[in-house]
C-alpha cells in the first residue's frame, strides 16, 4: 500500500492524478482525482468535460492513485 508523502519532501510529477489530504477549515479532508499543475494543486470539477480549478485550501501530503480492479473474465 501506498504511503502518504510530504508536499514538503517531494510533489508528484506534473498533472498526475492522486489521492491528496487537504486541510479544510482546520480539519484534514481526502480528495482524490487531484493533479499538481506544475504551479498549483487542481481538482476535476467535471470529469466529463475535463474541467480543472483550484484548489484554495492547503495540501499537506499527497499519493498516488492505487491501480484500479482487475475485472475477473471468467
């Protein structure tokens, strides 16, 4: 299983798609579909139309999408 990183130790790679934690209101909250722009962190507000905006609370820790099932074909 994947571990949380620091935004401090490291970012993930430019418009990669990943779990974040995200302080909001003074609570940490986990969002995921968030990408790191290469200037600021986003979240799709519209998967359909591929949408971005951003994100105005602060991100602490990131990681990387796990991969998704295996559908069984039997």
């Amino acid at each position: 299983m994947a571990e949380w990183i620091s935004v401090k130790e490291r970012l993930p790679d430019k418009n990669d798609r990943v779990i974040a934690c995200v302080i909001f209101y003074g609570e940490p909250v986990v969002w995921d579909g968030v990408r790191w722009s290469g200037k600021e962190w986003q979240t799709e507000t519209e998967a359909v139309y591929d949408y971005w905006t951003s994100i105005m609370h602060p991100v602490t820790h990131w990681m990387p999408l796990p991969e998704p099932p295996k559908e069984d074909t039997k």
